[in-house]
C-alpha cells in the first residue's frame, strides 16, 4: 500500500463520521475569529437559541478595522473614527463577552491580525485543524496543521458543532529543491508558483511545499507561502513538521509543556508526508532559477521577475489571459514592454498576514537601515502583525531605523492590505505592498498594487520605483 | 435558507475570467454586521462611476452604462453566468449575500474558487458547473437573443433552454438535498452529536495538549 500524504494523515486523524456520499463530518481544533466575518454567525447562534460548543477552541481578536496611528489607538475601541468600522469592533467585543470567548481586545499587547496571533501564542499547533472566517488561514499550516478559511455560515456551524461537513481535496506538491540566492524569500517562492500555476492552479487541492529549499527556510518564511496557497486557489498549504516547527512552537502560552510536550513531539514527527505517498500532482521548481518577484497586473499570477517587463499580449496563454491582460494595462496605467524598474510609487506598505512577522521587519529594516525614503514616494507604512511583533522590533531598535529612514512606523492590524481602515491608496496610485492580493481596489478605489516581498517593498520605497534587492 | 427547486430567470453575462469577490462586493461594505441589504452594491466598482460608502444611499450615483447589469435588456436577471475561477480569492460570505440579495439564484461557470462555490450553497444560491464550451455557448445564446431565460431543475439536475435542449449537470448529492429542502446544516450535523463528543473524548486522551487554555 502507498504511503500517506500529510494531508492523508492529517484528514484522517480528523474524521469524525464518514458518510455514505463522499462527505465527512471533521472535528475542528482551533477556530480563530475577527470582527469583519463572525457578526452575523453569532447573531445565527442567538437566533436559533444555541450556544458554542467548546469556548476553549476559539480565539478572537479584531484586525480588519483597527486603526493604526498611536493617537487612534490610545483610547482603543472608542478612537475609531469610522462609526461603521467602530459598530464592528464593537459588535466582536460584545459578542465575546456574552458568549465567553477569549479576546485579545484593541488595547490588549497580545492583539494583531488573527494569522500572526495564532502562532505566536501557540494557539497554532502542529497537527490541529484550524479554520477562521478569512482566506488567509493557510498560513497556519506551515506548522503541518490542517488550516483553511471557511465563510460566515460555516464560522457559526464550527461555533455551534466544533465540526465542519468537507469533503476530501486533491493532494498537490510543490517541491522546491536547491538553495535559495541572496535576497530570496518564501514571498518570491510563492509569487513564482502562482506565476506558474496560475490563480486556479490549486483549485480543488491541499498544497503541500516540500523540497529541501523549503525544509531550510523559517517559520516565517513558510507561513507566507502557505499563506498565499490561496491565491494559486488552494484552500489548504502546507509545509511538514520538523526541528524549525518545534523551535518556533516550544515555549509558546498555547504550546504544551512538560510531559505534554514529550507526548506532542512524538505525535508531531508522524506529521510529513511518507516517502511513497502518492499526490495527485507534483510541481517541480529548481530554488535556483528563482529571481525576485514583482506583480505587474490585477491577479497575483500577473507576475514578473524584477529584471523583466510588463508581458505582452504575445505572453498569454490563451484568450481569456489576454483579455485580462488588456484591462489590466489600462487599470494599473503601464504599458506591455514596460521595464519593471521604470514603474514608479506613490505609497509603499510592509505589512499584513503575509509579511507582518519580525523576520519580515528585519529583512525591510535591514535594506531602510541608514537610507532615505524617496522624496517622490507620499507615505511609506510599516504595520507589525501583532502588538508582540512590535514590542519585539522595537526592542532590537528596527523601529528607529525606519522612522530614521522616513517610514511611518504603526500600530498592529491588517490596515492598508486591504484598507478597511483609513489606511488605503488614492485612485491611479502605484503602492510597492508585501500584502497577498494586487485585486483591482483592493488597497483602495483605483489603488495599483504591485506584490513584493518585504526587503524588495523597502528598497522600492528608498529609490522611487523598483530595484533588485540584489544588487542594493 | 430559501429552498431551491425550479427557477426559471434572464440571464445575465458576467464576461471575464477570474473574478474576484473584491469585485462582487469591495471591502468597505463588509462592515455590515447583516446579512442582507448587500444587493445595490453587488459589483459596486464596475456598477457605479464613483466610489461607493457603506450605509450610503445609492440611488443618485452615476451608473457606469456600459456594465451588464445596467443595461435594460437585463433587468430583473436572475441567472448569472460567467467565464473560470469565478469568485476568487476572499472568503467573504458577503459575495454570495449580494448576489442572492441582488436577485441572482444561480451562477453558471467553468470553474469556481473553492470557498466561494462552498459558500454559495449555504445562501440558496445555485453554482453550476458546466464545461468551457456549454458555457460559451451560452454566452453567445444570451448575447444573441433578448430576454434570454433558462430554467434550472435541480431535482432533475437540468437546465433548460428555449431551444428545447436539456444541459445536464453534477452537484453534490448532501448540498443538493440541503438546497432542495432548504435545511441549515448545523440542526443536521447536530443529529450526530453523539459522534461528536466520542470522538472528542478520545482526542482529549489522546492528545491533551490540544485542550490547553493559554
């Protein structure tokens, strides 16, 4: 018999009841909530007169609304201007309070966006299924979790029965093998498959990234790749447990301790795929021929190398691609045959679930570190993940090194990715972002986005326009 | 959940791959703490010429007159079909919700982003499958004549077209009995309680570490 796949095992450890057509009833471990996704599933509990089923599994903080300057913060839930992004907030306090669920609240230091607060307080852990109402809890799965985002029916279903009704995903590799060059980060490794297997690419399967480029890399650096699965259509990413995952969980609040910890790691080392599993398709890349990465259009397969051009309509391939080619050069303003590094910006944004973390922060401060912020670039933000992300850069001085080179450095929440706050672009401006998705008015009505990685997003911000880190 | 049987409805065509559901509803209607009123600001971006507020009124904002569902000959569409991926990208329920809350009952597309497609089955709304070349058909049958309208069986899993022609096509069998019936999935899932908490207990067991408070 040919052996599992992580995500064999990680489905079958999980099923609670198989059923006679297809379907299966899996017990969830962790649900995390935020305010923009989990009003109405708590109204939906109220009104059918039901009450969560296991307070414990559930963790929530708000991050979606939050603003982000200090003054705003200071008086927590009350300084949101916005009354509409305020009734949120507010809503998710309230609905805490009267169901018992732990919150990390706005004045809380333990608060920030839900996908960087799951594992740094552990409540991520190796093995767990965890869902929360948003796109981007594939990141906990680089922690060999089983970790996807659900919608609001489906929060109020895991509040209500701890379980949710799935039916079995397709298993795809991609193998990174090899070693990464200077500068390359899981941000370039992500952007470079979803250039290659496109926004549906992993429609339908669990993606699991493996290879011995990825075994090198860091917690962080996996989590933004899992993170971004999602946008190559892949609910589910996935990266197999080893010595980094133990590093990074052990010593965590949620992590276990003492005997307990013994018990985990021994359960946790069966968590990687065996080595005659079969996955239904394996995407080979070579870690070499990965250069650093640059969306150019309005879907994050619209992606080029920095040393590259806008594509050409030649460059499609096929009629729909070219279609979508062809409002994207009249939405982002650039032309086919543009050079990368001729694009120029307006705002530059280090942040959001995919690149919030320390390391994150160190790799951009690293590259601002005695530079200036482009006089042609109107705001350059860097917002930390969680108000621990912050106290942590702020005590290895990165803060200084940013405000010094010209950034504005922020309080923690999901801000301009997606700019349910105040932070957001003005129309026809171009923002270097090392957030997860360059949608047409994502960042904002008329926003352009260009996806980078972090230490690309700072150099972009110190020149004008784009350069190669490499070569910075 | 409104049951689905039999709907008959004008079609609509949504031509373009990929879309997101950034583009069905952008974030800042997402602040709503409902589940209805989202319908006037389906597609708001490519709707309207200027940018829509949460709780605004939209009935004096410019309309863009070239987006599809500005054009008279659409009104009252019911069906909406469309080109791969549709509904990208977020989560958001809020898709669905101003889909259903705009009037659609079922989408018609190649593919569909996994969430999205989830989604659409917990809000009455209909998502089929049909393959690339059905679909472009459609796109010309629709294009080709006014008041184009389809009938969707879903007991008998058919559309039906003016034409007399029967398209089949797959849904799942548990999603289909819950459309059908209009049954919300926790009062089901909660008939296998039992299932629940033996399993439960032995993951507590078997794995403690899992039950930690931080």
């Amino acid at each position: 018999m040919a052996g599992k796949t992580l995500y064999d095992k990680l489905w079958q450890q999980h099923v609670v009841k198989e059923r006679d057509d297809g379907t299966a009833l899996i017990y969830i471990d962790r649900q995390l909530l935020h305010e923009v996704t989990s009003p109405q599933a708590f109204e939906g509990l109220r009104i059918a007169g039901r009450k969560p089923w296991r307070l414990d599994a559930n963790l929530a903080t708000p991050d979606h609304n939050v603003p982000t300057t200090a003054v705003e913060r200071e008086s927590g839930v009350d300084g949101i201007v916005d009354p509409v992004s305020k009734i949120q907030v507010v809503t998710l306090d309230s609905n805490c309070d009267e169901f018992g669920i732990t919150e990390f609240k706005m004045k809380d230091q333990r608060q920030g966006i839900v996908h960087v607060v799951g594992p740094e307080q552990g409540a991520t852990l190796p093995g767990m299924t965890v869902v929360c109402g948003d796109s981007h809890t594939a990141t906990h799965g680089a922690f060999a979790a089983l970790a996807h985002g659900i919608g609001t029916s489906e929060v109020e279903h895991v509040l209500a029965t701890q379980c949710l009704i799935q039916r079995k995903m397709k298993n795809l590799l991609i193998k990174v093998d090899g070693e990464l060059g200077k500068g390359i980060t899981g941000k370039d490794v992500v952007l470079h498959v979803i250039g290659i297997i496109g926004t549906a690419g992993g429609n339908g399967c669990a993606m699991e990234f493996g290879g011995s480029a990825i075994r090198s890399m860091s917690m962080e650096g996996r989590m933004t790749m899992c993170n971004m699965a999602i946008e190559a259509g892949a609910r589910v990413g996935m990266v197999a447990f080893d010595e980094i995952t133990a590093e990074y969980v052990k010593g965590r609040p949620y992590a276990p301790t003492a005997a307990q910890w013994d018990m985990a790691m021994a359960a946790w080392k069966d968590l990687v795929s065996d080595d005659d599993a079969v996955f239904d398709k394996v995407v080979e890349i070579r870690a070499e021929d990965i250069k650093p990465q640059v969306t150019w259009g309005t879907s994050p397969e619209m992606v080029t190398t920095i040393d590259a051009t806008v594509p050409t309509l030649d460059d499609a391939r096929d009629s729909a691609q070219r279609a979508g080619f062809e409002r994207a050069y009249d939405y982002m303003g650039l032309a086919a045959g543009q050079k990368i590094t001729d694009i120029k910006l307006d705002r530059v944004f280090i942040g959001s679930c995919t690149n919030s973390r320390i390391e994150d922060l160190r790799q951009a401060a690293d590259i601002a570190k005695g530079r200036q912020v482009a006089s042609s670039v109107m705001q350059a933000l860097v917002v930390p993940g969680s108000g621990l992300v912050k106290a942590q850069a702020e005590q290895e001085g990165l803060d200084k090194i940013f405000i010094e080179a010209g950034f504005e450095w922020r309080e923690p929440g999901c801000s301009m990715c997606l700019a349910m706050n105040a932070d957001k672009l003005g129309n026809g401006e171009h923002c270097a972002s090392t957030s997860n998705r360059n949608f047409e008015g994502r960042q904002g009505y008329g926003g352009r986005t260009h996806l980078v990685s972090p230490a690309m997003a700072a150099a972009a911000a110190v020149a004008g326009h784009f350069v190669d880190v490499r070569e910075f | 959940m409104k049951a689905f049987t039999v709907h008959t409805g004008i079609v609509a065509p949504m031509d373009r791959a990929n879309v997101d559901t950034d583009m069905i509803i952008p974030k800042q209607f997402l602040k709503s703490i409902k589940r209805s009123g989202f319908g006037p600001n389906l597609f708001d971006e490519l709707r309207y010429l200027d940018e829509g507020q949460p709780d605004a009124d939209n009935s004096g904002r410019p309309l863009n007159p070239d987006f599809v569902l500005n054009q008279p000959r659409y009104a009252g569409a019911s069906v909406l079909i469309a080109r791969e991926n549709f509904g990208c990208g977020s989560s958001r329920e809020h898709a669905p919700w101003a889909l259903e809350d705009f009037g659609f009952r079922v989408v018609i597309a190649p593919s569909y982003a996994d969430i999205f497609y989830n989604n659409c089955f917990k809000n009455g709304l209909l998502p089929i499958v049909l393959s690339e070349a059905v679909v472009d058909g459609l796109f010309k049958a629709v294009s080709g004549s006014e008041g184009y309208a389809l009938t969707i069986d879903l007991e008998k899993q058919l559309i039906l077209t003016p034409d007399d022609q029967d398209i089949p096509f797959e849904v799942d069998a548990f999603r289909k009995y819950c459309l059908l019936n209009g049954f919300d999935d926790i009062g089901l899932t909660l008939q296998d309680a039992d299932d629940i908490r033996q399993y439960e207990a032995a993951r507590r067991e078997s794995s403690p570490w899992l039950f930690n408070a931080g």
